[in-house]
C-alpha cells in the first residue's frame, strides 16, 4: 500500500521546521526539529482523513510524487 508523500522544510519566516501532505488540501504541521515536525504532520494526517470520512468528504488517494521520481518513471517506461 502506497502512503502519502511528506514534505519536510526549514522555515525561515515560521522559525522552524514545516511538514505538509500535499495531496490533502492544507495538512501541514510545525516543530522546532525536522522529527518533530514529522510526528506532528502525521498526526494531523490521521486527524484530516477522519474529519473527511465524517464529514462525507472523498479522501484522496495518494498522487503525488516529486519531480525526481516521475523523471526516473519515464524514464524507465521508454525502455
């Protein structure tokens, strides 16, 4: 089973370290260590897909991949 793609980033402006799913619509978490910021994304994960489900809303499923690997995936799809 694919899980969803985590991004990971230092903020400047927040003064600390971001987390986000970019496949659900404003999921994002902060923490002052980049583990920190991990932990918290995904319980905010968790908390998104339930709130969804409740709510009657579609979870989506996991799309989206950073340009590094679709590049690798066209790649290997010409040969």
């Amino acid at each position: 089973m694919r899980d969803y793609h985590l991004n990971v980033f230092y903020s400047e402006e927040d003064g600390g370290w971001i987390a986000d799913v970019p496949d659900l619509a404003a999921c994002s978490a902060f923490g002052a260590t980049p583990e920190e910021a991990l932990h918290e994304v995904q319980i905010a994960k968790a908390a998104w897909i339930e709130a969804a489900k409740a709510s009657g809303r579609r979870v989506p499923p996991p799309r989206y991949r950073p340009l590094i690997y679709q590049a690798g995936t066209e790649a290997d799809a010409t040969r």
